[in-house]
C-alpha cells in the first residue's frame, strides 16, 4: 500500500518536472513567456530546461516501476 503510494507520488511529481522543463526550454528559444523574463532567449536555460525533464522522465519512471511493482 505504501509503496504503490509512493509510485503514484513520483510519477505526478515527474510529470510537473516534465512539464516544468519543457516550458524552461521554450522560453530559452523564444516560443512562450514576456521578453522580461530573465529566461527569455537564454541558452543557459535551454541546458537547464534539459536537465529537467531528464530528472523528470527518470522520476516519472521509477514512480511507474514502483506503482507496477505493488500491483503485483
């Protein structure tokens, strides 16, 4: 019961990481946000934004394996 707790948790947290990121990189290029933000048409956060939805697929992930592994 715990564990799949925690799975389901991981994945929603993974996904709003996901998501997070996702909109971090299309401000880095320009696509969304005002051109006041500080990460409007920044490289830097395009890396950020990267590294970010790759904590994220990696959470979202485990929080799957988990939620599989207390259905069994």
């Amino acid at each position: 019961m715990k564990l799949k707790y925690i799975g389901r948790s991981s994945g929603v947290a993974g996904l709003i990481l996901i998501i997070l990121g996702i909109i971090f990189t299309l401000q880095s290029k320009r696509i969304v946000g005002p051109s006041s933000s500080f990460m409007f048409s920044n490289p830097d956060w395009t890396m950020n934004g990267s590294v970010v939805i790759g904590v994220g697929v990696f959470i979202f992930v485990l929080g799957i394996i988990l939620w599989r592994i207390s259905s069994e």
